[in-house]
C-alpha cells in the first residue's frame, strides 16, 4: 500500500465531498443542470471512497471495489455529457435522444460487469468463436467503458464547437471557455483511468477529474466567473513587466561586473557603483510605465485608464448641467471613451415614484429607432436591480431561476439588444434609469476594475440625474400650470360667449313669442274672422316656442352627457333609415341654398344596435354643421362602409365630407368640447342654417356624446380654413354593430325600426 496513492485519494475525496455540499446548497428538482451536476459529484464521491476502502484493506462489505468504481465513473462521464447538454440550452429531444444511448451503454456494461442473465457468458463465448482483437470478458467491458467515455467527451466537444459558432454574451462565451477546459480535463482523465498506458499514470488522472469536476462545479454555481482571455492577457502582461525588469537588473549587475574589472581604486570604484545604483534606481520607475504603457498597447489595444481622472472629468462635465438629454449624452460618451464599447444606451425612468417603470433611451451607441420600454414594480429585472443596488448581467438574466418568471416576450427584448450588464442608477429605493453596456470591442469580458468604474459612474449619473429630473419636473409642472392657465382663460372666454348665445338664442324665440301673445291679445272681432290673419300670428306663436324647446332640450341633453344619465333605448337600426329621417329637416334649406346633399352606399351596411332616436340627432347635427360651413352650391355627401374597431370587432364607419370652408387643425379636438365655437359670437346668428350661422355651441359636444355612450370613436379631417379655396372637412364616425349598450327595452319587431328612430 502506497502512502502517496492514499494521500492523494484523501485529497480528491475531501474536494468531492465539498462540492457535493455546494451542490445540495443550491440543488433544485425544477433546475436540469443542477440535478446532473448533483448526479455527477455524487457518482464521483462514490468512486473515490470506493478506492480509498481499497487501498485501506476494508473486507467488511459486500462491494466489489474495483467495478463499483468503474460504473461509478462510467455513469459520471456519461451524465457530463448530459450536463453539457443542459449548459449549451439544448433541446429535450436532444437530451432524450443522448441519455437513450448513454443509457444503452451503461447497461451493456452493468450486464457485463454483472453477468446479468447470463451476459457475461455469452459474451466470452461470442469472443472465443469471433476474432474481434479481444481476449477476454474484461477487455470488453473495457472497450464499453471506452465508448461511453469517447461518446461523452465528443458530444461535448461538437456541441462546444457548435456553439462557438454562435453569437452569445461575452459572459456565456466565456463559460464555454472554461468548459472546453474541463472536457479536455475529462478527456485526459478518462485516458488514464480507461486505459492502461503505464503504471502509476491512473494516479495521475484522477487529479485531473476531481480538478475538471471542481472547475465545471465552480463555472455552473458562480454566475460571475473571471474572463479567461483576460486573465491570459494579464498574464502576459505580468510576464512582460517582469522582463523589462529583471532586464534592467540584469544590465545592472553586467555594468557593476565591468566597473569592478577596470576600475582597481576603491574609492572611485564605490563612487562609480554610487552613481550606477543611483541610475538604476531612477530608471526604474520611469521604464516600468513605460513597459506598462506598451504592454497595455499590444496585449489590450489601449493605455491603462485613469479612474479618478475620469470620474472628476464626468463630474465637472455634468456639474451644472440640468438637461436630461445632454447629461445623458455625457454620460454615454465617458463610457465610450473610457470602456471602448460596441453598443451602449442610457435608460431613463420618466415615471419616477412607485408607480410603473418607463425605460426611455436618452441616448445610444450602435443601436437605432428603440422605443421606451414600460415595465411593472413587479418585474423581476427592475426588482433586481431595485433590491439588490449590483450590476446584473445578461447572462444571470437566461439563467438565474428568478428570471424565469419574466415574460418571454420581455426576455427577447433584452436578447435583441445584445447588451451584456445593466447598471442601475439610484436614488434610495427609487430607480432612476440603468447605464446598458454592450461587449468591448476588444473581445473581452468585464473586469472587476471596469465594474466598479462604471459603478461609481452610475453614482455620480445618479447625483446629476436627481438634479436633472427635478428639474425637468419642475419644467413640466410649469408648462402644465400655464396650459392650464391658457385653458382656463379660454374657458371663461367660451362660458362667456356661451351667456351671450344662451341669452341671444332664448330672447330671440322668446320675444317673437312675446310679440304674437300680444297682437293675439289686441285683436279684435273682426280680425278673429280673418282667418289667414289669425293663423299667422298662432304659427309665429308656435315657431317660437319649439325654437326655445331645441335650445332647452339641446342643454339638457350636453348636461345628461356630462353627469353620466344619457339614457339609451337600443334596438336594430339601419344607417340608411337615420339618414332619411335626419336629412328631412334640410330639405327646405337645401333648395334654398342650392346645396347638394347624397349618400353613398348607407343601404349596404348592416344594421347595428343602437338608439336610433339618438343617431337620428347625431346625424342631423353633423349635417347641419356642413350646411352652416358649405357656401351656397356647395356638395355634402354621407357615406358608410364597413371596419373593425378595437380588437378587431366589427363596426360600420360613416363619413359626413362637405367642401365648405374646413377647419383649422388646431381646432380639431376643441370643437368638440362644450361653449366653443370658431366664429366669434359678435357674429353669432339664431339661424341653423345660415351660412357661417352658429348655436349655443353645444351640437358637437352632444354629437361626441352620443358617439362615445355607443362605445364608437369620432374625429374630423381638415387641411385647415380657407374661405377662398375651400378645402372642406370629413367627419369620421365609428360605431360597433353589438356595442356592449345597457339592457335594451324589447319591442314589436314591425315597430323597431319606426319608434327607434323617430325624432320627438
């Protein structure tokens, strides 16, 4: 027994057992790659105590030593396989299609090892009746063992290879790195332990796999794993440094060898030495930076960054500056600089508070046309970031369990970006905006030095950003006030203008109704008997009064809109019968005025529910505001076709066009609000269909209700005024054929459409 062989068992069994420990820290059922990383350090720190027991002597146990450890190993290697499987992100399919082979071959071996049913006699009679090369049963289970582990070893090679190919996160390519590391670490180990090329060499291998097994440990565990290609270059870099030093010993130590040959006085020997010690002394430092400098050229493309320089340049860059766009600005171009990265963006939260976050790129860096992002309080990437105050990596995003919860359509947002870490700017719990960095150009991962440089850069961005959004609040809350201010003024000026209507629209009938109640009061016998005479004055009586109940009825139909109890009576109404019904009233007025009014295609919709009483006065509005704003001779034309509205539901959409004098586009959304008018009230005429003739300035208002207590949408289209050239409006109306209307009153099927659409 070899005291050496037990050392080195111990030592290898000590290192499984703790990785078994970190393993069940953080074992999850849920997570693939944990359950085969558990399966293969539980397999290895079985095969090691299987051999520590050997070399021990330990008889008091039914195991044979030597094969448990063979199939302890075997089935370790073939679950790596399936472990690099489940790191490259593959399918189940190709899981199933691996494990279904792995398995085969662990089998055959077992049945070998075993003699399961018998096998192993079969098998050493099928060997002596064929020539295959092999002698014996052992070296059968050898080639078997052989295969599993070639099989093993080789799909992770090609998978590796593959996935190479492919565009990742810098932080996942450098995994992979350290993953070709361990398989070929296996891959040696599997030649030493399978094979027998020399005595003592298997000692030598399992090193080598409990070293492979601790290295693919380490890289699943650790999300945060040190940049290979780094680390190589570093190296290099130490290498160099050292070379220029210990040539500059060197030179040193010829220089003091060539004095104390041709100088033979002490004195002047010890001056010269003085003086040579000096000098060396001197250039030391000097050519240690400049070493630096040129090894920092040649191995990384860039000199050694100042941090603190460039930290108090940010500063005093940004030091007043109040704008969030140029501090966003500024912000990306000291990361540009400094970092030397491919792309970058510059996230600002515009909805500061508790409330939903609003990500909007502020400014970018090899990315175009991207669009703020809005995300919940909820959202694990913003929970992360609020709650754990670190940078967050692409690569902790696809594969730390927290993550699994955010939406895939998110995940896929972020994939498209091909950022690799986020930096969240904070002010206390409040996320401010994050600093987006994608790879360097250089090909390298993050540093430890470059993340806490672009920490601390994200700590004065959050200063300046503080100062910049409070201010641009405050900016805001200023225009709002002044917008307010404006829509107050305007307010008064239309509920002034509004009294003046009101009164002119009410004195009017009222006073012709004054005027015949008093020449019906003067009237004589004799003018009784005149029955023309008589009939006039009652008609003017009668005109009168039903032009003070349109106006009364008109309010009280805006002021049921406002509070909420416009009542509806639905049922089925054809557009084409609303539009025949509305139009009757202008018949007069149309001939007077030569103006020409048709319908295109009302009769081919179908019939919608609705009010029909209401549309029949949303109709005889929108054609009374054409009539009033179409000159004399002019065309209006009502026409339908079908849509959709929402999320596809369908609808029927009906246009009133005129070629009148059209509407400024700055009033589009106005003349639908209540008192406003475009015409000065000085103008203002009593009649509905005089030209550039105006009411109370409510009929839009209640067409607008109207439209919106059917659950339909309305909008006006118009290059603008021109009294001279004429552009003209649309007015745009869509309804949906089943809005979803209060419970419609059920009537006689022969008197829906009549009672639905009558006009009282």
């Amino acid at each position: 027994m070899e005291i050496s062989e037990i050392i080195v068992v111990s030592f290898c069994l000590l290192i499984f057992a703790s990785l078994q420990v970190l393993t069940m820290l953080r074992w999850r059922l849920v997570d693939t790659i944990f359950v085969h990383l558990g399966v293969c350090v539980s397999l290895g720190f079985f095969a090691n105590v299987c051999m520590l027991l050997a070399l021990l002597g330990v008889t008091r146990t039914a195991l044979n030593y030597q094969l448990s450890i063979q199939l302890s190993l075997l089935g370790m290697i073939l679950t790596f396989g399936g472990l690099t499987l489940t790191l490259l992100k593959k399918s189940r399919n190709d899981l199933f299609i691996y494990w279904g082979v792995a398995l085969a071959i662990l089998l055959a071996w077992s049945a070998l090892a075993f003699n399961f049913q018998g096998w192993t006699n079969v098998a050493a009679t099928f060997i002596t009746s064929n020539n295959f090369g092999l002698q014996s049963v052992k070296q059968l289970m050898s080639f078997v063992a052989g295969t599993g582990w070639i099989m093993a070893i080789a799909s992770s090679l090609v998978n590796l290879s593959t996935a190479f190919k492919k565009r990742h996160s810098m932080q996942f390519l450098n995994r992979l790195r350290y993953w070709l590391i361990v398989t070929f670490l296996l891959g040696a180990a599997g030649v030493g332990l399978v094979v027998d090329i020399a005595p003592g060499f298997e000692w030598l291998a399992l090193p080598l796999l409990t070293g492979g097994m601790a290295l693919a440990t380490y890289n699943i565990i650790n999300y945060q794993t040190p940049d290979l290609k780094l680390l190589f270059n570093w190296g290099l870099h130490y290498i160099g440094i050292i070379f220029v030093l210990s040539s500059i010993t060197l030179v040193g130590l010829v220089s003091a060898t060539q004095l104390y040959r041709f100088i033979s006085n002490r004195t002047h020997l010890l001056i010269w030495m003085a003086i040579l010690a000096v000098g060396m002394a001197a250039a030391y430092r000097p050519l240690q930076r400049l070493a630096n400098v040129l090894l920092m050229r040649m191995i990384f493309g860039r000199v050694d960054r100042d941090e603190k320089q460039m930290i108090r340049r940010y500063n005093q860059d940004v030091r007043n500056t109040l704008d969030v766009q140029r501090l966003s600005d500024v912000t990306m171009k000291s990361i540009v600089e400094t970092l030397d990265v491919e792309r970058g963006i510059v996230f600002i939260n515009e909805r500061t508070g508790r409330g939903p976050i609003s990500l909007k790129p502020f400014s970018t860096v090899g990315l175009k046309d991207l669009v703020p992002r809005y995300l919940t309080i909820k959202n694990p990437l913003v929970n992360y970031l609020r709650q754990e105050k670190k940078i967050l990596s692409q690569y902790e995003v696809d594969v730390r369990p927290e993550f699994r919860t955010m939406e895939a359509e998110e995940k896929r947002w972020l994939e498209a970006l091909e950022l690799e870490l986020y930096v969240p700017v904070l002010r206390g719990p409040e996320l401010l905006g994050v600093l987006a960095v994608g790879p360097q150009k250089n090909g390298t991962a993050y540093s430890n030095e470059e993340k806490d440089l672009l920490v601390m850069l994200a700590e004065q961005a959050a200063v300046a950003m503080d100062g910049a959004l409070l201010f641009q609040q405050l900016s805001t809350i200023n225009e709002e006030v002044g917008l307010l201010n404006d829509r107050m003024s305007i307010v008064d000026k239309s509920k002034s203008e509004f009294l003046s209507i009101a009164s002119h629209e009410l004195k009017t009938p009222l006073t012709q109704i004054h005027t015949y109640s008093q020449l019906l009061l003067d009237l004589t016998e004799d003018d009784l008997k005149d029955e023309e005479y008589t009939k006039k004055v009652f008609e003017g009586i009668a005109r009168g009064s039903e032009r003070m109940r349109d106006v009364i009825d008109l309010m009280l139909d805006v002021s049921a809109a406002d509070l909420g109890s416009m009542h509806l009576f639905p049922g089925p109404v054809a557009i084409k019968e609303v539009f025949d019904q509305a139009m009757k009233s202008y018949l007069p007025v149309l001939d007077q005025r030569r103006l020409a009014l048709s319908e295109n295609s009302l009769a081919d919709l179908p019939s919608i529910e609705a009010d029909g009483t209401r549309l029949v006065q949303m109709m005889e509005n929108l054609i009374g505001n054409a009539v009033k704003y179409t000159p004399d001779g002019g065309q209006i034309t009502v026409a339908g076709r079908p849509t959709t509205i929402g999320d596809g539901e369908p609808a029927v959409e009906i246009t009133i066009a005129d070629n009148g004098i059209g509407i400024d586009p700055k009033y589009h959304e106005t003349i639908f609000e209540k008192f406003f008018r475009v015409e000065d009230s000085k103008n203002h005429s009593t009649s509905k269909t005089k030209f550039k003739g105006a009411g109370p300035g409510l009929g839009l208002t209640l067409v607008k209700a109207i439209v919106r207590n059917h659950n339909g949408e309305i909008w006006v289209e118009s290059i603008g005024r021109d009294e001279v050239n004429r552009p003209g409006s649309t007015f745009h109306i869509v309804l949906p054929l089943l809005p979803n209307l209060p419970e419609r009153i059920e009537l006689p099927q022969s008197k829906i459409i009549t009672q639905s659409i009558t006009y009282s």
